[in-house]
C-alpha cells in the first residue's frame, strides 16, 4: 500500500514546523526514473531518446555495458549516455575483466558529491559452477539537489527462482542503507513481484511509488522494477511507460523532499 508523508521534514520535530518555514526550492519536484536498459536493446540511441522525453532529473539504469562485447558495440554506454543527456554520471560494474564491464549506473542533472560501489552477495553469470559470494554492483551517489543533500542507489537483483540469493541480498542492502539517516531513493530491477516474501523488508521501511507492470515490455505482466523513498518524501506521481527501447518498461516517479527553512 502507498503510504503518503505530509509536514515538515521527518527529522524535525513537530514544534519546530510553527518556528520555520519552508524555501522556496524545499519542495521543488524531483523527476527520478528507473530502467532497466537490456545493453541498449541493440538501439542505444533510441535508449537515450526515451531518456530524453520522459525528462527525469536522476536515472538509475540497470543492465549497462561499458565495452562488453559485439552485442553492445564495444560501447562505453554509460559515457555515452552521458554525453548524449548532458547528465552527470557514475558507473559501478558487477563484472569488470578490465577493458570489459557490465553493471548499473547512475545518471544526474545534479551534483554528484560522492559515490560507492557496494557488494552484496550475487550468484555469478559469467563462472562455471559458481557459489553465491560478494560482488560489487550495488551503487550509491549522494546528490546535491537543491536544500537537500539526497542518497540515491541503483541495484540489480538475482533473477533466479529460487528466493534464497535475493533473500540475502535484501538483507545486505538494507545493513548498507542503514548506516545513514539521509534521505533515500532505491531504485532498480529487483526481479520479484511486490508480494514476494524477499521484499518485505523493503516494503516495510520505504514508499513504494507505482503499482503498475513493468515486464516484459510489450505485454508486461509482472511488477519488478521500482522507485522506492524514503517515507520523508512526498510522491506527486508516478507512471510507468510504454516504449520498446528495451525489454523493461521504465518508471518514472515526481516526489519532493520537504524540508523546514528557519528564519529569525
């Protein structure tokens, strides 16, 4: 269920909302999308167009190769990503062979002031036999949006049947948010519908903004890539639209961070 804030800021206390008042950009909407990008579906450019006319301030992307074989092109898709929107961008591969890397990213109209590519634990593609283990790919960037300084993570969860990695993953993930009382945005493809067991804990601390389908993209019949914020956050709108840029449909959330301004 969408559960919705209203007031002044969730860190200030109730009496300080009569003593304060809120700036002029407190509340400025903020356009965050999610895409799983399938390495560009064999267009990037017409990746980066959906981008473009859907407007979001911040995207997290999924699925995104940076030189990683003929599929892609051998293109720095994050780069040229960049280039393209004019955005602000971090990368954070799960699989990094040096010249070749696939992960997720993080594109911004704002500042990036810092960024951290966590582990947490995946069942590897790319060995034989492999066992669940770390591995990086769960990527952090604090934002400087204007009177708010805002954490955003892009993640990617294991696709398999079998709960039990994603189990795990949540886990860690939530131990990574936790060590900070900033306001958070976790946005990715979690590869679970929002019922799933594995997602309760998500579900129990963030808003979960859209409850439409997301997958596959022509016919879509299962929830699984999401926009979730912290409770501080108030959601204006949230859609998910249709496009055949890629196997994913993208989401894309309106929320505003609002926060008590103190005069004397």
């Amino acid at each position: 269920m969408l559960r919705r804030w209203i007031g002044c800021g969730a860190l200030v206390v109730l009496s300080a909302c009569a003593a304060g008042r809120l700036s002029p950009d407190a509340c400025a909407p903020v356009r965050v999308m999610t895409w799983n990008i399938a390495a560009g579906h064999g267009d990037l450019g017409k990746v980066a167009k959906t981008i473009r006319e859907l407007n979001p301030d911040v995207v997290a992307l999924q699925e995104v190769d940076v030189r990683w074989s003929e599929r892609s092109a051998f293109v720095d898709q994050a780069d040229s990503l960049r280039k393209s929107l004019k955005m602000n961008v971090r990368f954070a591969p799960i699989y990094d062979f040096r010249s070749r890397q696939f992960g997720v990213s993080i594109l911004s109209r704002y500042p990036i002031v810092s960024w951290k590519n966590h582990e947490i634990t995946r069942l590897s593609t790319q060995q034989p036999n492999a066992v669940p283990a770390k591995a990086p790919g769960f990527l952090e960037t604090v934002l400087d949006i204007p009177g708010e300084r805002v954490r955003v993570f892009s993640t990617h969860l294991d696709y398999r049947s079998d709960p039990s990695v994603r189990m795990r993953q949540v886990a860690e993930m939530l131990d990574i948010i936790s060590r900070s009382g900033m306001l958070t945005i976790l946005a990715g493809d979690l590869n679970a519908t929002p019922s799933a067991a594995e997602l309760r804990p998500l579900m129990a601390m963030f808003q979960i903004s859209a409850s439409e389908m997301t997958y596959p993209a022509d016919t879509p019949t299962k929830q699984i890539d999401y926009v979730l914020t912290s409770s501080a956050f108030s959601i204006n709108d949230s859609r998910v639209y249709a496009t055949d840029a890629s196997d994913h449909r993208p989401v894309v959330t309106t929320i505003s961070p609002c926060r008590v301004r103190f005069t004397k």
